[in-house]
C-alpha cells in the first residue's frame, strides 16, 4: 500500500491496521439478559473492561451475513470523530474534539476539522490533512465548493480553500453565537437538502438567536431543526420541539428524516411542525412521530437512509441510526399507512462485544458503503457521570465502513467534471452522488448548466432521477419558467410532479400565477402530491385556501396522521393572519366545517380567534377533553368585554356535568392568569358556589373517587382557602385529621386552614406533627406547607417541633430558612442540638439560607458550621455503605415492593412506561442498564450532575414568599414552573420580585434519610428490572 500522510498540526508517528470481516446472523435484536452483546458491562455509566485496539474491537462486530466491516480510520491518525460528511472529490471531512465535553476558553481551542482520503481504493484512509486544529468542540460540518461550513462553539463558520489543496485560507463567522451551556447537544448533523440549503440540529437545553445577513431572526429552544444559506445570508426554523435531535437524511421523495434522544427515535419531519418537548405546551397539539420508543436507549446520534443498489434489496430505503449507550446500530424500515410513514424496528444492523463502541454517527458514503463514528469511549453520559471523571477517554476514535460482499461504487471527482459528466451523474443509485452532482451544477458550473438543463427535461429517455434534479438545478440558477413548473406539475410521473410541488414552495414569485395548479394538485391520485400541495395552500393567506383545506380534511382517513397534521398546521398559520381570522370569525359556517376549525383555533393566539371559539361552543359542544383547552384559550384572549360571556358560557355547559364543571373553571382560572387579568365578581361566585357544593358532596371526612374526583375535591379545598370559605372548615379540619385520607388530601385540607386562618388553625399543624402516630410522610408535607406562609406564626409551629426525628430536620430547616425571623429561629434550635449542625450545609438548605442573610447572621452561620465535613466527602459514604449493603442483603430485595416504594417517592415526576405520570423529571425507560451505583448516586446524590433541563429557579413574591420550581414555559402574562411533588403552578409576571437560577435540581436530595435501607434497596431492585 502507497501511505501518504500530510499532518498539518504536526508530526507523528502512526500505523494502519490491516481488517478483516466479521460475518453473522442478526436475525432478531441481541437483547437478552446478558449476551456477548448486551447485559451488565453495557450497562455501566463508566465501563468496567479495558479499551481495546481497533483491530480487536473489530473482531467483535457482528453484522447480517454477507456485510463486511473494516476499519476506514483510527488514532492516531484521527481524534475522537463527532461528525463527518463527503466532499465531492469523495473526501470525508471529520470534526474531532479532544476537550469535550468542557468548552474552550475562547479563542484557545485545539479540537480540529480533518480531511480524510483513500487514495488508492482499498477502503482504508491513507492520506489525513489536519484542516484545522484550534477549534472548540466542533459538531456540524458540511464541505462547500470552496472549503466547508462547520460548527465550533459557539458559531457557524465559513472555511475557505478555494484551491482545494487542504489547506485553511481563512474562516469567517456566518451565524451565531449560538447558546452552548450544555455542551452535548449543540449544533449538529449538517446535511444537504434538494433545495440547496443545508439543514442541521440544534441540541439539548441550549437557547439560542440567530439572525442572517438580512436580519430575520430566529428563536431556538433546546430540540430545532434549522435550515440556513451556505453564504450565511438566510436561516430559517423548519421545526420546533423535541429535545436533542442528531441525525438528519434526506430520500427520493424529498422527505427528511430525523431522530432524536428523549421523545422518540425516528421522524418524518413536517416542515414547520411543532414536536413534543419537555414542559412545551401546544393547543393544537403536536407534530407526529414514526414509530415509538421500544427498548432503544435514550441516546440516539447519526442517521442514514441508504439510497443505494449494493445492499439487499431488504436493507434498501432502510434508516440506519447509532446508539451509544447500547453500543449498536439500529435498522428501521417503514412502509406508508397514506402519506403517513410507520416505521418498523427490524434486527439491529450492528452488535458489538465491546461496549466502548460508541456510534456517534452514521452515514451513506457517495461509495454505497454505510460509514461509522466511534467516539471510543468508557463514558458517554453527560449528565450520569462527572464530566472531569478521569476515566473520560481523549484519544481514541475509529471510523467504521460496511459494505455488502465488498461492493464498492466508483470513485468519482465531481469537482473536475464537466457539466455533461455532471449531468450523466444525475442519475447515479447512490443520492449523495446525485446531490454532489447537482450542487456541482449550481455552484460551479452556474448559468452555463441552465440549457442543458432544460435540454434534459425534454429528452424523452431522461430518467425521473435526471428530471427531478435538473428541475432543482433550474430553481436553484433562478431559471425555472412558469411553463416547466406547469408541465411538471403534471407530469406522468408521480415522483416528478411531486418534487415540482415541492419546487413551488421555493418559488417566491410566481406562486400567484401558478394557484389553480396546487388547487389541482389536491385532487392528484398521488397522496404524496396531494399532501405537498396542502403545504403549499398554507402559502395563500385567503378565505378560499381555508374553505379548500377544510373541504380536503374531510376526505382523509384518520389514520394518515402525517397528513392530518399537516392540513391542520396551514390551517393553524393561515389563521395566525389576523386579518383573515377576522374575516373567517366573521362568517357563517356549516357546523361540519367549523367544527374543523375549532380543532386549530386553539393554536392562533388572538381575540378573534377566541370569539370564534365562544361562538361556536354557544351552540355545539366539543370532546370532553377540548373543553379545558378551548375555554382556557378564550378567556386568556377573548376581549374583555367578552370575558363575562365566556364564563357564563362556562357555566352553562358546566351545570351539565359536575366534573366539567371543576375543568372548564379551572382552565377559565389558567386563562386568566396568563391574560394577566383579574377575576371576575361573576367567576368568583361561581368558585365559592362549587367548592361548597363539593365540600358538602363529601360524606364524612373520606376523600374518596377517581383520579378526577380526588383532584376536584382537593381544588375545592384550595377555593375554600382562597374565597375565606369559613362554613367548611370544621369539614377540612374533618379531613385533616382523617388518617384514612392520603397524605397529599390531608396536606391540601391544612393548607387550606392555614389560608382561612393562620393563628387559629396553625396549632393544629403543630398537633399533627408532634403526634406519635402521624407517619413520617406527612409529617415532611406538614413541614413543607408551614414554610409556604411567610407569617411568625407558621414560623413558631416549626420552631416549637421538640426534637424532630432526623429524616424531618432537612425539611423544617428548608422551612425557616426562608425568612429572616425563621433563620434565627433555626439557628437557635441548632444551638440548642436540637436540629444537627451538618443540616446546615445541606445543599438546599444553604442555597435558601444565603436568601437575604444578613451580616449577623452570616457569622452566626459560619461559627455553627466550622470544622463540618464536605458534605460530598458524607454523600460518598453514604452511597458506599447503602450500595454495599444492598449487594449484601438477605432474603434479595423484592421488586414489586420497590415498585410501591417508586410509585410513593418517584413517580410524581417520572414515569417507566405506564407506571408514574410524570413528565416533569426525565422518563425512566431502559433506566435498570444504568447499574447499581449510578442509580444510587442520582437517588442519594442528585445534585451531584445536573442537567440545565432540569435545575430548578427560586422565585421571591413581592409579598416575600419564596417559591422554588422547574421552569416550563412562559404563557402569556403568567410564568409556568412545576414543584417538587410534580404539578405545574402558575406565577403571575408582575407579582414576581426576583428571580434567580438555583445550583440545585428539583429533586429531593434527602433520600438519603427519608428512605431506610430497606426500602431503599426495594427500590434500587425495581429499578435493575427496567430494561426496556
């Protein structure tokens, strides 16, 4: 083999490793208990087995039979690859990061962009040029005919070599900076669309705005999709939602698929669809998906969709994406319920014995072989293990390459070819070629490819691949007639007149002209041209593209989800045009057709939109479930002199149903919170006639019912409290004390007490807690509602507990640590031994103790606490005794008491499959690979890595109460954050007085003391068994 090696960093020494080919059967997923390629040492936050060489490493892949790995790349020739992409001289571009998962000090970067090449075709890279090596973390990367587009904290950037020889001739800056407080989710996956834009990913948490040369800003919230001009002129959202996509991939029919790492694997991305993410609320509701999340890891990185002839024809049009914390590729195939695609796992595509393999990213090669980064690693989380850990691997990385019984296609040089060349490769198998060979048109050859382009849409042997790009081509050159657009729309081939529609929706210019063409297109025998002639009616802001579209979603089968939604979306952004919601507010409708409307209204945020509802459901009714999202939305935007209206029309359906009653009122209340009004003396009379009418429903002191009842009832003890309900309260004192009420009905009863009349009611909260018989549990819930009030009075029950048991002694000083007076009170009982000194330490107990501390009390803080041990140093011996002491338990620990335990402690928040209901804290699927150790130390340690998706904000009243909650979402007037126990609050905007970010999660940080060994390791042992 002839080496050639240009190191443009410096010089090393480095050697090629020959590869052989690992054939098997995969004919179903390797998900046993514990095989060769899953089980416990894949089910470690840090690996226990030592790293292998690449040679070895690859001896322990398994593939389908007839597929063949070998090794493309490896250190340390290359760092640890992230991204890669082909350029069009087949050269693969590399981003390598030697810092992650800690950024750069700015402009001190040494992560670097490569340029990869086989010279002599034997699938092996021998020549390796360091493009550029003081990068920060770099993700995204794109070759461009002048260089290449790539992401390094925190900015797109332009690099030029307009010589093509490899070496750096400047970089320019062309969008940013983006956000990156969370390193593992920026900006990534650059790919190249039809249409000559470049789409790319916007990770996890991060917030980011973005403008391009012209100005047009955009707004990124954690999972984006964007897509943005080469030149940096433009950048557009195409989708909003999800939580941290990686993996992009375009197919014939112009479709892109994606996939993501929390809400589900794959995606046909609907361009402006709103998509599930954590805390996000949307009326109309969300986007959909392909297929769910079966036992696929949280943790999905690269995506490639094999538009090619060398594999099987059963591996063909399959979706090939990585999965780091399983140490495997997946493969999906997907057939079309309608224009809805419905994927299907099928047996994983690669397994691996080794589980630092970690498939970053998976992509086509123009040469018909799938392509792998492996960020070779013992550790890949972020969040489950310290991101200084020292077992962090920075110098491995391999890049895998599979083909098929060795089939290979031929290298080709498009950057040298000639537009006839160029043309001939239109109609390429592989799509990446195709792609390369139309921006080679585009970019290089410019206004000289224009006739011959033309030219091919005539040629009566043209392929469709050939028409279909051209057709792009002459988009793309600003040379594409109306009479071409025309003939293409109705061409005989379905995939043309497809790609013609989608042409259109480029077409800025002519749209006008060429309307009765979509309109046609709705009628097309093709539901992919009908359904991107839907898109395009979402161009046409007028009475008649609303009354087309309504007609057309008559016509569609519920089951086409894809298209539902899509109809449904241009419905929602044509009446986002408040001119023509007007209108359309306006006019009379058949019931039929405004009951379409209805279903988007709640998605277009203004009064008329809101006036249409309220007349609408003046004489219809909704589904039970849309009436709280419909009389939330009117009464947050109807006009006031509408509002009275609304909550007599509330009323009205109300008296219906007792339980529609509680939902329609209590949305009505949402509604008025976020609009920043005020109640209503009508809305308030009817709150105190239903929690009285609901109290005095409740036979004895028993809470008893469904989910909903118990809900409604707990709601009317918060309006006693509120309206100063004084006739019930010898019924909530009734429930109180009623030790056959659930702890939370009991709490919400003595919070409402407490509301009607704190001095009277208080020493009953001081009665329950100092009884001997009051379990533990609601003891802590006591505590907690005590330190809601900002009253002495509250503050003296807590002070006057006479020796607290040591689980409650974190809550009570939580409690008085939030005003000045209970910080005296706390340091007094602490003097007194009364509540230990180490209490004081306490993360969150500090956190709220340094609230407006004063000098004084600043010193008395820190003579209490001297000589303390680190409360780390404590939290590690905690975990240690607790995790040795499970391993060592007699009988084993049972599962299904750990489920009870979980359902009790955990499921507020989380939820693992159908078991919890929480969304507040991440879903805990696959959570038992995670082992004993790493769960104990999320459980007793949970602060010890957090994730900016989930830290939580301290948020000081203007009446001086302090909150604490997890930020949501902003609506309107009103800022939604959810507690600890899992339920969103709403806190109005102008009653807020400050608001600061908490070094802490919202997660209890006490089950250290709350849980005894016991239940603890129940616990833990429920939690092993959830694997899938």
């Amino acid at each position: 083999m002839n080496i050639k090696r240009i190191i443009v960093a410096s010089a090393i020494c480095c050697f090629l490793l020959n590869s052989a080919c690992n054939n098997g059967s995969n004919e179903k997923p390797a998900d046993g208990p514990d095989t060769l390629y899953s089980g416990l040492k894949f089910n470690e936050h840090i690996r226990s087995t030592v790293a292998r060489t690449p040679e070895e490493e690859r001896r322990g892949f398994k593939l389908p039979e007839g597929f063949e790995i070998q090794l493309y790349a490896s250190e340390p020739d290359i760092g640890k690859p992230i991204n890669f992409a082909f350029d069009a001289k087949g050269r693969m571009w590399v981003t390598q990061s030697f810092e992650y998962p800690f950024a750069a000090v700015p402009g001190k970067g040494k992560d670097r962009l490569s340029i990869l090449e086989d010279t002599d075709n034997d699938g092996k890279a021998d020549r390796f040029i360091h493009f550029d090596d003081t990068l920060n973390i770099p993700i995204g990367i794109l070759p461009v005919k002048d260089g290449a587009v790539a992401y390094s904290i925190p900015n797109v950037l332009h690099f030029t070599d307009a010589n093509g020889d490899g070496k750096l001739e400047s970089q320019q800056r062309i969008f940013g900076p983006f956000e990156y407080k969370d390193t593992h989710g920026m900006v990534n996956n650059f790919t190249d669309g039809y249409d000559g834009w470049i789409y790319g990913c916007h990770g996890f948490t991060n917030r980011s705005n973005i403008a391009g040369a012209d100005g047009d800003s955009i707004h990124l919230v954690s999972g984006n999709t964007i897509r943005f001009k080469a030149d940096g002129s433009r950048i557009e959202h195409h989708t909003a939602g999800r939580i941290n996509p990686f993996g992009l991939a375009f197919d014939e029919l112009g479709y892109l698929y994606s996939t993501d790492c929390h809400t589900s694997p794959l995606y046909q991305l609907i361009r402006g669809g709103d998509y599930s993410q954590w805390g996000k609320e949307e009326g109309m509701g969300f986007a959909p998906d392909m297929k769910p999340f079966e036992n696929e890891a949280t943790a999905l990185a690269g995506l490639a969709y094999y538009a090619d002839v060398l594999f099987p024809e059963a591996y063909r049009k399959n979706l090939f994406m990585g999965d780091v914390v399983a140490s495997r590729v997946y493969r999906n195939s997907f057939s079309f319920k309608g224009s809805t695609p419905v994927g299907k796992r099928e047996a994983d595509f690669v397994l691996s014995e080794d589980p630092w393999f970690r498939p970053v990213d998976v992509k086509l090669g123009p040469d018909g072989a799938i392509y792998i980064a492996d960020f070779y690693n013992s550790i890949i989380g972020h969040y489950e293990v310290p991101l200084d850990h020292p077992k962090r691997d920075r110098i491995r990385g391999r890049i895998w390459r599979i083909t098929y019984k060795g089939q290979s296609n031929k290298k080709q040089d498009l950057s040298t070819a000639t537009a006839k060349e160029l043309f001939a490769a239109l109609n390429a198998d592989n799509i990446k070629i195709r792609i390369e060979a139309a921006n080679q048109l585009t970019d290089r050859i410019g206004i000289d490819a224009v006739e011959p382009a033309k030219a091919m849409l005539q040629k009566k042997d043209a392929t469709t691949r050939q028409y279909v790009h051209s057709l792009w081509v002459l988009h793309r050159l600003h040379a594409l007639p109306d009479d071409i657009i025309r003939s293409s729309a109705t061409h005989a081939d379905p995939v043309i007149r497809l790609h013609a529609m989608r042409v259109l929706s480029e077409q800025k210019d002519t749209l006008s002209a060429l309307y009765p063409l979509i309109t046609a297109a709705l009628d097309d025998k093709d539901v992919h041209v009908r359904r991107a002639a839907v898109e395009l009616m979402g161009r046409y802001v007028n009475a008649d593209a609303v009354g087309r579209l309504i007609a057309f979603r008559k016509k569609v089968e519920d089951s086409d989800t894809h298209m539902i939604y899509t109809i449904r979306l241009c419905l929602r952004n044509l009446l986002r045009h408040e001119f023509l919601m007007k209108e359309m507010a306006g006019k009379q409708w058949k019931n039929e057709d405004a009951a379409v409307l209805a279903t988007v209204l709640v998605g277009v945020q203004t009064p008329a939109s809101a006036s249409f509802l309220y007349n609408y459901i003046r004489d219809n009714d909704v589904s039970k479930d849309e009436f709280p999202k419909v009389f939330m939305h009117m009464s947050r935007f109807i006009p006031d002199t509408q509002l009275d209206a609304v909550i007599t029309a509330g009323i009205e359906k109300g008296n219906k149903d007792a339980d529609l009653d509680y939902t329609i009122f209590k949305s009505i209340q949402d509604g008025i919170v976020r609009r920043g009004g005020k109640e209503t003396a009508q809305f308030n009379e009817w709150g105190k006639k239903m929690a009285i009418s609901v109290l005095d429903n409740i036979e004895g002191s028993k809470i008893a019912g469904d989910g909903l009842q118990i809900n409604k009832q707990k709601f009317a003890m918060d309006m006693a409290g509120r309206y100063k309900l004084q006739s019930v309260t010898p019924k909530l004192v009734k429930i109180a004390k009623d030790t056959a009420n659930k702890n939370d009905v009991r709490t919400t009863a003595l919070r409402a007490l407490l509301k009607l009349n704190m001095h009277k009611n208080a020493p009953l909260a001081g009665v329950l807690i100092q009884n001997a018989g009051t379990d533990i549990d609601f003891k802590r819930d006591i505590v907690n509602t005590l330190g809601e009030f900002t009253e002495t009075t509250s503050a003296n029950i807590l002070a006057g507990i006479k020796n607290p048991e040591p689980e409650l002694q974190q809550s009570i000083a939580v409690a008085l640590a939030g005003t000045g007076a209970g910080k005296d009170m706390l340091f007094d009982k602490v003097r007194k031994g009364e509540i230990f000194a180490r209490v004081l330490i306490q993360p969150k107990v500090e956190e709220r103790l340094h609230l407006n501390i004063s000098a004084r009390q600043q010193a008395l803080l820190k003579e209490l606490t001297a000589n303390l041990e680190d409360v780390n140093k404590e939290r590690q011996a905690l975990i240690a005794e607790r995790v040795a002491a499970f391993h060592a338990a007699k009988p084993a620990p049972s599962p299904e008491v750990g489920r009870t335990v979980f359902t009790r402690n955990c499921s507020p928040c989380h939820s693992i499959g159908d078991d919890g209901g929480g969304m507040i804290g991440p879903q805990l699927n696959s959570v038992g690979k995670w082992g004993v150790q790493s769960l104990s130390e999320k459980i007793l340690d949970p602060n010890r890595n957090i994730s900016e998706s989930f830290r939580s904000y301290n948020i000081k009243l203007k009446d001086g109460k302090v909150l604490t909650g997890l930020f949501r979402r902003e609506e309107g007037a009103a800022t939604i954050y959810a507690d600890a126990s899992g339920k969103e609050f709403s806190v109005a905007q102008k009653d807020v007085a400050e608001k600061k970010a908490s070094k802490y999660t919202l997660m209890p940080d006490q089950f250290g003391t709350i849980l005894p060994q016991d239940e603890y390791n129940a616990l833990i042992a429920y939690l092993l068994t959830v694997q899938q």
